[in-house]
C-alpha cells in the first residue's frame, strides 16, 4: 500500500515539474532560457501508464502558453510529448533517438516555413531561435535518458531489468560531454556579454570625457573675460561710468557672451553690456539680489556658476525665453565684497558645441542640480524641462554607480527587448581644469540595437558548435562503448584484489586500452597502484621508524620510560649468565625548577638538552641513557669492573656538569643527585635495583645535592619513614585528623586584639600531637600541602565565624610557595573558600614566606594582584631570616610586615639589632605596612617595640596557640 502511495506521489510530482519546468525557465545565459519541463514529460512517458504520459505533455503545453511563450512553441512542445508517447509505447524504441529524431523534424519543419517567407525575422534571429528550440529539446532529452539509466541501475524501472554497459557507458559519456559544453558554451556567452557591456560602458566614459572638455573650454574663455573684468573694477567701483565703459570693452573683446556686467554688493547692476535690452530699457540699476548665484557669491566669495537660467530678455523677436547660465566672480576690496561681475553664457546651441563629439545613435543632455535642462542634441529636449519626466524609469541592472541599463517593459524574446534598450550614463561634468565647481551633470544615452548582431552571430556560432560537438561524441560514444565492454570488465575483475596482489607483490597483467579513454583510464589504474605500493611501502618505513621513536625522547634524543625496562632487564639477564658486574645510576637534577621557572621552559629544554649531550660524552659507551621524563635520569652502566670504576665516572660527569651552561646570553649552573645501586650486591632483579638507586638519590639530594651517594640497606629506614609520612597525611587529611590552633596578634599600644593566627597542628592516632614543623616539609615534596592549605583556609573561615558573631578580627592563614608555582590556583582555591564559608575577604591576611617569594617572584607577584582585587591582603612572614632584601618591600604588593623572632630579643636601645629594626619601621611606615613583631615574651620586649612604635605583637607573652574553644577572647582582650 505505501509503494502504491508512493508511486502515484512521484507521478503527480512528475506532472507538476512538467508545467513547472516550462512555466519557470532557468537562464542559461543572456537570451537563453532554458525550458526543463520536457524532462519530466519524457520520464513520464517512460514509466507510467499512457494516460499519466499524455496528461503530463498537456500540462508542459498549456504552462508554456501561458508563461508567455509564443503559440508556435506550445504547440512544439505538445506535439513532442505526444510522438513520443506514440512510438515509444509502439516499438519501446530508444527515447533519446525518438525526442532526437523528433527535433530534426521540427528543425526541417522551421526552415522550410522561414525560406517560405512565412516567418518574418531576421537572419540572425532565426539562426538563434532555430538553434535555442534544438539545444532546450536534445538537452532535454539526455539528461531524462541519463535520468533513466541511473534509475535503472538500482533495477527500480524498466521491469526490473538492469541496462546494458553499452547504454550505461554511451549514455553517461554523451551526458557528461553535453553538460560540459553547455557549461562552457554559457560561459563564453556570458563573458561576451559582460564584454560587450565593458566596451559600452568605457565608450561612454570616454564621451563624458570629451564633453566635459568641450564644456570646460566654454566656460573657461569665458571666466577670463569675467575675472578680468572683476580685477579692473575694484578700484573703480566708485566711478560707474568708468566701469561701464571697462564693461563694454572686455564684452566686446569676447563675442561669446551674451552679456556682461558688474553688480555692487546689494545685487545692483552699475554697468552692463548691452547697456540696453530688446526694448529698450536701461539694463543698469537691474536687481539680481534674489538669485541664488548672488546669496552664493556673497557667502563664499569664490567664483561660482548658477543653475539654468530661462531669460526672455535676450529672446529676440519670436520673445523666446533663452536658457542662460550666469558665471560670477565676487570684487574684493579690503573692507570685504564691493560686489561682483558676472558674464551671461547663451547656451541655446549647445547641440552645436558637442556636434563632433556625438556617437551617431548618442543622445547627450546637460542638466543642472535641479534636474533642468540645460542644452540637449535631441532637438525634442527643450532647455528649461524637467529631466525627470522625460528619462525612463525602467532598467535591467546596474553596471556601475554611473551607469544603467535601461529596458523597455514589454513582451517578446530577452533578445528582442534588450535590442530595445539603452544604455544611460549620468555622472558630473568634470571640472579640474576650472577654479571653481559646477553642479552639472552629463547624461549620455545609448541604444544597444546596433549591438545586438554582434551578440546573436556569437550564440549562434556557440549554439551551432555545441550541436556539432554533440554529434560527433554521441557517435564516438555508441562506437566507443562496443568497444570497451571487455577490457573495463577485465579491470573491474582485477580492482576486486587489487590490494592483496600489491601486498604479495603479484606482477599484474593489465589489459590494453581499445580507445584513448580507456587507456587514460588504466594507465590511472597503473599510477593508482604504484602510489599504493609507494603508500604500503612509506607505511613500512613509518612503522619502523615509529618503533625507532616510541623508544626515544622527542627532546633529547636518549631512551625513553618505555625503554627502560627492556635495557635493565636484559642488563640483568646478561650479568646473569656471564657473571658480571654492572650499575644503575638514578640521577635527579639539582634546583632545575627554580631555573624552569626564572628563566622559561624554553630554558629548561635547552638545558636538559646539554645535560643528555654530557651524559652521552662521559658514558655513551659503555650505558644505556634514559630519561625517565622531567628532569629525572637513569643510566645503565655496564661494562664496568667494581663500585670504584662507577665512582670515578660518575665524579668526572659532574665535574664536567659543573660547567655553567650558556642559555641566551645568560650562564646557568647545574648540579645533579645521583644514587647508584649495583648487580648483584644491591639487587639481583630490575625493579630492586631501580628502586634502590631511587633511594639512594633521595639521600644524596638530602646531602645538599651536587653529589652521589651508593645505596646501603641503612637507607630503607629511613626513606620508609618518609614515604609512610606521606601516607599517614594523605589519609589524615580525608579523615579528619588535623586541628587547628590559633595565637593571638594584639595592639602594642592598646593590648587590644587585632586578630588571629591559625597554625595547623597534626592528632596522629600513634605518634600523638605533631607541630607544623614535623610534617609540612613532607607535605612540601608533594602536592599534599595544597590539600593542606585548602582544608587550614576553609576550616579557620568556618571556626571565627562561628566563634565571632559580630565583628571577626582579622584571620591570618600561612599559604605555601607551591601555590605560586600552579598559576591562577591559589586564587580559584581562595575565591572558593570565601564564597562558601561567606567570609569577608577584607579580613582575611594570607602569609607567605621570603623563600617562597624569592623563588617565584614573577608568578607570586602576579597571583598576589589577583587575590588584592579582590580585598585579600597579605603579609611577608618571618622577615630577616631569609635572604631577601628591603626592596622587596616596594616591589612586593604586601599589607602586613612580621618581622622574626630573632629580633625579638633585645634588651637596649644600642643594639645593632635596635638599629636595623628602627630602619625596618621607618621604611614600612613611609609604604604603608603595618608591622608585626613576633615572638613577644616579657613585658619589656613588648614596652621596647612599643617605644619603637611597632604596630602590632604576637607571641607566648600573650597567649600560647590554642584551639579556639580554649582561647579566651574576652580576658586580656577586646576585638578592635
């Protein structure tokens, strides 16, 4: 049922594209509009029932009436669908050699009606029509024909049955050529048309050209006389009757002005030639204070040309008004504008000032601002009318901003009404030879009739050569196809294994090419097949040289973690069976972060880079090298005969890591941590080994670095100590174990409290109570000091609110300089913290080390602006024990200033101690920063610090560090 439904739906959508296609042409190119409906009326025909075919040729027909064909082509096109229908449903014959055989009747048909004398058109245009009715209805009908085979193919019509490779082959070919040529057929018509336009449109240009000269040398012989006059009236502006006289003089020195006078400054004429006009009146004493050219004058004092002027008092008998166009130049004396002179220019024979610039079928008007005439050739545009109601308003298109393509509204061909059609060129008169402007434009019409035959001997030379083109290869392509059944189908046989017998590197017999086609085509096959033998080939150098780099290091260049396990392994199996000795060196460098981080990590590779250089001097020999990743190395060392051999090697590689290395223009010095283990003393398999050498590095890094250390089985202890440390925090931290404690910071002066100092302490479940200096440098090897951090800001957030309801003293938290090594953390971790517990950032104080610092300057400095836009400060703690200097206090954004402990103990005024603590003050005042003093255990300590003026105190003298149930806010001290 739904197949049923679905067959009657693409029959109607068939019938419909058939009205369509020749209701709704597309435009193939200018002129030529093709008509696609057939198409659909010949697969109709083609599988559907008789009555669904003829309804759809009735469709086509009565749609192209009534788009506006003419009635000779509607009925062309029914009585295509109806041969068609005929003789197919008859013979089932070839569709396409009927609709081709039915096109050569009309063909024959057309001409014999034309050389009859009974169809009135002109060479050209019959060659066109001729040849257009052709090309629609053979296009037509190879592309329903390609239509056909593809449907075909998937054995959806013609009964199930699959086409033959003949048809297949010289269908597809002739389609494929057909289109090609049309296409390229359009577009050289197309271009030719474009060309044309181009030509039209720079012969227009050229003609502006020239008559603007032709205008500008009009009125530049004029404007001398003008300005002439204007210079020789200024100083005798006074004398009237002198300047009429210099008026009559220069007026009859230059014949081709209609008048010439001079105006004072209120408009008034006080000279003019002719003195008198056709009546006989006086022309002097005439007001010209109402024209626009005099307000224009009179504002910019520069020269300046009027619009039309339509003026009967030069008109002679008949009293014809005569259009005139006045040229002013304003007379300027040192008190400003005395007034003007101005020359009356006759532009009633225009026509014949451009005469022999005209193109014979060119029209040229002159029009002012207003859109007036001012001199037309066309004898029918008077001067004076309104330009916009004589032009047409009907175009085709825009050339350019100056040009348009003007076409009549009316029935008929494109051809027809484009030979209608004119061109209109509108842009201002150019006026860089004049020292003034003049607001005119120039509009040039030109009819395109004389082109026309231009463009139908170019279509029809096209359409012709394409009708041609399409005989020969639809002959080629029936002959072409007996002929290349055999081998295509031999090539097909052999595309089914192709890749197998490239891989088994088979000798291929390949068949040979019959035509020139198929030869192209298996000389590709053969070029296809070298490539993919190329192909197979690189893709087995590649898988060879990625088992090469999957064991190296993109950097260096040495083995790669992935190789170290086979290299020890077979070190190990080696030393077995010959019953030798060899070592495995575990080498961390020394610092390189700190390097990594102060010079760049382009810094760092150049680095690492000189180290496996030096490594591979002093042990490529007789080592396998590996970089374990970072700056971490393993080597190992065969080929050795005892411990000593190994440690006389291993001194002359760090004697010569000593060396500073050059990076850029900057000298970097390097140490290393080396722990060695060795076969069989040590270990006899690979994991002990590594291990123990690891081990032994630990211990030499411990040492202060720049050194080796031999593993001893006293280092297991220790090192499994640590590592369980490790452990017993990571665990403390999910389970609850750490406290807090918090000591007191008061007011020298006052004794009030200011805030309070969170210090985290440890409840381990075996070893008791642990102080922050027991496990925070574990905690500092590995990232658990940020776990640490995090829990210490968030729990001391939460306690002071819960303690303190109203106002919060200030919270000071310690912050480790592991933050400032992970980016913009320690802000998201802070942010975080505050927007959860609702803390007020302007009471928290984070403190941070002058190590800390000191290592990350940049990134802490940075990361410290961040947390300050939001109100966190900070203070720089324990300040004199590190080696930082007091211009870190300008350069450092810090608000807080703790000084050690060690200064705390003073006991006189004369000290040195005194005297550095006195400078420390002075220079923290003169920034800003309050001062800490820590450490504060007697009473004169806290009156000395006091006399000092130090801000504010911390230590046991007020309050030894207490969980905050314990500390008791209220006895000594109140929140300020």
């Amino acid at each position: 049922m739904v197949r049923k439904y679905m067959t009657r739906g693409l029959m109607l959508t068939l019938m419909g594209a058939a009205a369509v296609g020749n209701l709704v042409p597309v435009s193939i190119f200018f002129g030529f509009d093709w008509l696609w409906g057939g198409i659909a009326v010949l697969l109709t025909i083609r599988y559907y029932p008789r009555s669904a075919g003829r309804l759809s040729t009735l469709f086509a027909g009565l749609a192209g009436f009534w788009g506006g064909r003419c009635l000779l082509g509607s009925w062309v096109y029914l009585f295509e669908g109806l041969w068609v229908d005929y003789f197919w449903h008859r013979r089932k014959r070839s569709m396409l050699l009927l609709d081709s055989l039915y096109w050569l009747a009309v063909s024959i048909i057309v001409s014999i009606t034309y050389f009859s004398g009974r169809l009135p058109l002109h060479p050209q245009a019959f060659l066109f029509l001729l040849m257009k009715v052709l090309v629609n209805g053979v296009v037509n009908a190879f592309i329903a024909e390609t239509v056909a085979v593809l449907i075909d193919c998937h054995g959806v019509g013609n009964g199930g049955r699959l086409p033959s490779l003949q048809r297949i082959l010289s269908t597809l070919f002739i389609a494929f050529v057909c289109l090609g040529a049309l296409f390229l057929i359009s577009f050289g018509s197309w271009q030719e048309f474009r060309h044309m336009e181009a030509d039209i449109r720079a012969q227009l240009e050229f003609t502006h050209q020239a008559v603007s000269v032709a205008i500008q040398n009009e009125l530049l012989g004029q404007a001398r006389a003008v300005a002439l006059l204007a210079e020789v009236a200024e100083p005798i502006m006074a004398q009237p009757a002198l300047v009429q006289r210099h008026t009559e003089l220069i007026r009859k020195a230059n014949t081709g002005l209609l008048g010439l006078y001079v105006a004072d400054d209120e408009g008034t004429s006080i000279s003019f030639s002719p003195p008198f006009d056709e009546s006989g009146q006086s022309n002097r004493g005439r007001s010209f204070a109402d024209r626009e050219y005099y307000a224009e004058l009179i504002q910019t004092q520069r020269p300046t040309v009027s619009s039309l002027i339509m003026s009967e008092v030069f008109g002679g008998a008949n009293r014809a008004a005569t259009p005139l166009v006045i040229v002013g130049y304003p007379i300027l004396g040192e008190s400003g504008v005395l007034g003007y002179a101005a020359g009356l220019l006759d532009f009633s024979q225009f026509a014949s000032i451009l005469g022999p610039l005209i193109h014979v079928d060119d029209t040229i008007t002159l029009i002012d601002r207003y859109n007036r005439v001012i001199g037309s050739s066309r004898p029918e545009i008077s001067p004076g009318a309104d330009f916009r109601e004589i032009e047409s308003h009907d175009y085709h298109h825009r050339l350019t901003e100056a040009i348009e393509h003007h076409m009549p509204s009316q029935s008929g061909s494109l051809l027809e009404q484009w030979r209608r059609s004119h061109y209109v060129f509108r842009e201002e008169m150019r006026t860089n030879e004049l020292a003034f402007d003049v607001p005119w434009t120039i509009i040039i019409e030109r009819p395109i009739s004389s082109y026309i035959d231009r463009l139908y001997e170019y279509y029809n030379a096209g359409l012709a050569g394409f009708l041609v083109f399409l005989a020969v290869a639809g002959l080629a392509a029936i002959l072409g196809s007996h002929w290349l059944g055999k081998p295509i189908r031999t090539l097909a046989a052999l595309s089914q294994d192709l890749l197998a017998r490239i891989r088994q590197r088979q000798e291929i017999d390949w068949p040979q090419g019959r035509v020139v086609e198929q030869a192209a085509l298996i000389d590709n096959y053969k070029e296809m097949t070298a490539a993919i033998k190329q192909h197979v080939d690189e893709i087995e150098l590649y898988s060879k040289r990625l088992e090469y780099l999957a064991q190296r290091d993109a950097l260096t260049g040495l083995l790669n973690r992935g190789a170290l396990g086979e290299r020890l392994q077979g070190a190990v199996e080696f030393a077995r069976a010959n019953n030798s000795f060899f070592a495995v060196l575990f080498m961390d460098l020394d610092r390189f972060k700190l390097v990594n981080d102060t010079y760049g990590h382009d810094a760092g590779d150049a680095i690492l880079v000189e180290v496996a250089s030096r490594l591979r001097e002093c042990f490529s020999d007789r080592a396998a090298i590996i970089r374990l990743g970072g700056d971490e190395f393993v080597v190992v060392l065969e080929g050795v005969a005892d411990a000593e051999d190994v440690g006389g090697l291993i001194e002359s590689f760090l004697a010569a890591l000593r060396s500073p290395i050059l990076v850029g223009e900057v000298e970097v010095a390097v140490g290393a941590s080396i722990g060695v283990s060795c076969f069989p003393r040590d270990g006899t398999d690979a994991n002990t080994l590594l291990r123990r050498a690891d081990i032994a590095m630990y211990y030499a890094k411990q040492g202060g670095g720049d050194n080796y250390r031999f593993y001893d089985r006293d280092m297991d202890k220790g090192y499994l100590d640590s590592a369980q440390l490790t452990s017993d925090l990571r665990r403390a931290i999910n389970e609850g174990e750490l406290r807090l404690h918090f000591q007191p910071i008061v007011n020298c002066c006052t004794h009030q409290l200011v805030g309070l100092e969170a210090l985290v302490r440890w409840q381990h479940p075996q070893l008791g109570l642990l102080l922050p200096n027991e496990f925070l440098p574990t905690a500092e090897e590995s990232d658990l000091i940020l776990e640490v951090d995090a829990w210490v800001l968030a729990e001391a957030c939460r306690q002071v609110l819960s303690r303190f309801a109203g106002k919060t003293p200030l919270l000071f938290v310690n912050v480790s300089g592991r933050h400032f090594r992970e980016g913009g953390r320690l802000l998201d971790m802070v942010a975080s913290i505050l927007e959860r517990t609702n803390f007020d950032p302007g009471a928290l104080i984070l403190e941070v080390t002058e190590t800390a610092l000191v290592e990350h300057l940049d990134s802490a400095v940075r990361s410290m602006n961040e947390l300050r836009a939001i109100r966190v400060r900070f203070a720089l703690d324990d300040f004199g024990r590190g080696y930082s200097s007091l211009a870190y206090l300008a350069r450092l954004p810090i608000s807080v200033l703790k000084i050690s402990r060690c200064f705390a103990d003073v006991r006189s005024q004369e000290t040195k101690n005194a005297a550095i603590i006195d400078t420390v003050l002075e220079m923290a005042r003169s920034l800003g920063i309050i001062v800490i003093i820590e450490g504060i255990e007697t009473s004169q300590q806290l009156e000395f610090f006091a006399n000092h003026r130090c801000d504010w105190a911390q230590g046991f003298y007020f309050s030894l560090p207490r969980s905050m149930q314990e500390l008791d806010s209220g006895a000594s001290h109140r929140v300020v």
